[in-house]
C-alpha cells in the first residue's frame, strides 16, 4: 500500500510492506522500465561476462526492439569469453569433488565447452566416444593420458576456447576400448576425481548431482530388493539390523546395482610417489585381462572388505540395472524405449542421459547461471518447462537453452 509522507510543502509516495513485497516490485518495475539498450546489455554481461561493444550493442538492441531476442543472444555467445569464461566456470565444477568452479581447466570441462559449441547432442557427454583438445597450432603439449599439461598449458596461454578446440575419438587418445568410452564419465578428469581409490560408487553419485540435479538423498528408497548390495555394507551398522532396513539399503538397492557398470575402471597412480593421483591415468579391464585379486576383469576395489557381510553380492562383470524405474525413483522420468540393463559405462550414460531429469537438470543449471538466481515463481517454473521440453525437441542443443533462458532473464 502507499502511504503519503510530507516533504518540504508537498508530498510523495513511499512503498511500505513486507521487505519480500517490497523486492518483488522492485523486480517488476525493472522488469517493466528496462529499456532495450539495458537489455541488451545485461544480456550479453551474463552470457558473455564482459560488457558488450557500441556496435555489438546497437546490433542487439535492433534485435531485441523487433522481438528476435534469440538472435541477440546468439550474436553475445559469440565472444570468446562465452567459452573461455562462462562457459568454462558452468561445467568445471561437475569435474572435482569440491565442485570448484575455478579448478584448472582439464578434459571434462574442454569436452563441455566443445559440445555446446558445436551445438552437438548434449547427452553425447555421457555416451560418447568424445573429446576435446587443443589444436596443434596453440603450441600446448600434446594430450597426455596421465596428466593434465595440455589443458594447464592452454589455460596458462588464455588460448581462445572458442577457435582453438577441436573434436577427437576419446579412444585413439587414451587407449580405452571404443565400447568402453562414455564421454566425461571416462575423461581423465573424472577418473581422477571419482575413480580415485574408493568402490567406484563416486562415479553413480556425483553424475547424479552434476547431471541429474540430484544426490542419493533424496532417492532413498527401501522397497526395492536388496540383491545386488555389495559385501563391504554392513546388514547391522552398530549392532542394530534396522539401520540397514531404514537407511543403508533404501541407498545401496538402487546405487549398487548402477554402479556396477563401472566395475573394469580405476585410476591408476603411484601411491607413494604421488599420494594425491596429480599424475595418474584411467585404466580398463578389457576382455582377457583378469585382476588377480579379483580372479575376474572386475577391479579389485569391487572386493574391498568383502568379510564385512560375505553373503552379500559379489561382483563378477560390469552389468547394470536401474532398479530405480520401479518404486518413487520413476518420477525422474526414464526412457520407456530403453531397456533399463546393460553393461558398461556407455550403456549406463545412455539410461541416464535420456532421462528427463537429465534434460531439466541441464536447463536448471543454465536458469541458475544466467538468471543468477533459481527458479522460484509460477513465471520461472514455466520456463523451466518451456525450455526443457525445447531441449529435448531439438536435438538437446545446450546454446539453444542458453539462448532462451538468457532472453526471460535479460529484463531482471
């Protein structure tokens, strides 16, 4: 409500409310007053994150004033800080467990930045034989398979993300198979971060809260069968069974059975040399390779503490199913075409990239990154709608979202 207040001999009008109100039409009216030139600005501020140049400027107000907000958007994606700033700081934080997004920059976050430029499917990041590098011209050593010099050396050098990355087959640069290739799921900097000592179930939890906007959490769930749960859970944490019954199998049920797909993979490194991993490589299990402590291909952290329950599930190759398409977990929304099994990492990426929590997960993220907020109101959440649905009806074209989602926030 207004409310008159004196000042000198006449009056004016101050907004008295809640501060939450009072915010709220503050957003309004900057909704309402932002003109063009303003738009068009901060629009390419949260794409490009540098101001746009007076002709860069004119250009996209005159897109902007005629309704082709898209088009602006996509004349600001075209600086290179797009790739090299924004973009490099949106998927650097899916690559390390501390999920800093000012980590340097590697495999993983140079095969993101390469998708979304070449607008290629961007459920490709899961499943395909797929990474980006340097080209040769840029003068950075050449890609290693256990280290991270090349990418240090082009982010040393500020080359430019946008020209100076190229696609290759991920399999002819860092030996794996062709049908054990996943795409970030088997870069070197993810194995590095999840592949890293432990049981391989980092890999299943951090591509669920990178890719899926979920972590294991909220997916507990103990009506599902306990069959596929490791030897190294306990079935009495504490002396006390019903731990197991409420709390440890409502996760492991489903999470082990995934992340048996991971079962050929480990990082390996010298662990006295180099106690952090900084020099080590991803290696696989193919076909006719037997781990001796497993006497199978599966890796011998698969059989870590297997006295600890030895009843419980023995790992004998990588075949994984998504026990999760039963129970409250359908409401991430699987792909009814696909199986719900299969072996391997490539297969396992497929199942989860083609979920629709996948897809609203990308354009969550993208919400969050350009809007500089999340989706709160009736308003965003129907965006987030919007846009999903186009992502999915377009070939899964990350720029695109970009595109849209910085056009209904440029006016905030």
């Amino acid at each position: 409500m207004g409310r008159a207040v004196p000042k000198g001999f006449g009056y004016r009008f101050r907004i008295v409310g809640p501060p939450l109100v009072v915010a709220a039409l503050s957003i309004v009216s900057a909704k309402v007053l932002a003109a063009a030139p303003e738009q068009a600005q901060r629009l390419h501020n949260r794409l490009a994150g540098v101001p746009a140049d007076a002709a860069t400027l004119t250009q996209m107000t005159a897109l902007i004033e005629s309704g082709q907000t898209e088009q602006a958007a996509y004349i600001a994606m075209a600086h290179p800080a797009f790739y090299s700033t924004t973009l490099k700081r949106f998927a650097t934080p899916w690559s390390n467990i501390d999920q800093d997004q000012f980590a340097e920059l590697n495999d993983y976050t140079a095969t993101v930045i390469g998708v979304v430029r070449d607008e290629v499917d961007f459920r490709q990041i899961l499943q395909g034989d797929l990474l980006y590098v340097g080209k040769a011209e840029l003068g950075a050593p050449r890609y290693q398979v256990a280290n991270n010099d090349h990418y240090q050396a082009l982010e040393q050098n500020f080359a430019d993300l946008k020209l100076g990355l190229e696609a290759v087959s991920q399999a002819s640069y860092n030996g794996l198979p062709l049908a054990a290739t996943a795409g970030v799921l088997t870069s070197r900097a993810a194995a590095q971060a999840f592949f890293y000592l432990g049981t391989n179930r980092a890999m299943l939890r951090f591509t669920l809260i990178n890719h899926l906007c979920t972590d294991l959490e909220p997916l507990k769930d103990n009506s599902l069968p306990t069959d596929r749960i490791r030897q190294d859970v306990s079935r009495s944490p504490g002396g006390d069974s019903r731990l197991f019954i409420n709390n440890c199998s409502a996760c492991h049920s489903g999470m082990d059975p995934l992340a048996q797909a991971f079962a050929y993979y480990d990082y390996q490194f010298d662990r006295e040399a180099d106690p952090q991993g900084q020099n080590g490589r991803i290696v696989y299990n193919a076909a006719g390779q037997l781990d001796p402590a497993s006497g199978s291909r599966v890796q011998a952290k698969y059989h870590i503490n297997a006295n600890t329950f030895a009843a419980g599930f023995v790992t004998t190759d990588d075949r994984w199913d998504n026990y999760w398409r039963s129970g409250s977990n359908r409401q991430l929304g699987w792909d009814q075409a696909l199986a719900g099994s299969g072996v391997g990492a490539k297969s396992l990426g497929q199942e989860l990239a083609n979920s629709h929590a996948f897809a609203q997960c990308q354009v969550k993220k993208v919400f969050e990154n350009v809007c500089l907020r999340t989706p709160t109101d009736s308003a965003d959440l129907a965006q987030l709608a919007s846009s999903t649905s186009n992502f999915k009806a377009n070939g899964y074209r990350l720029k695109q979202v970009f595109a849209e989602v910085g056009g209904y926030c440029m006016g905030e």
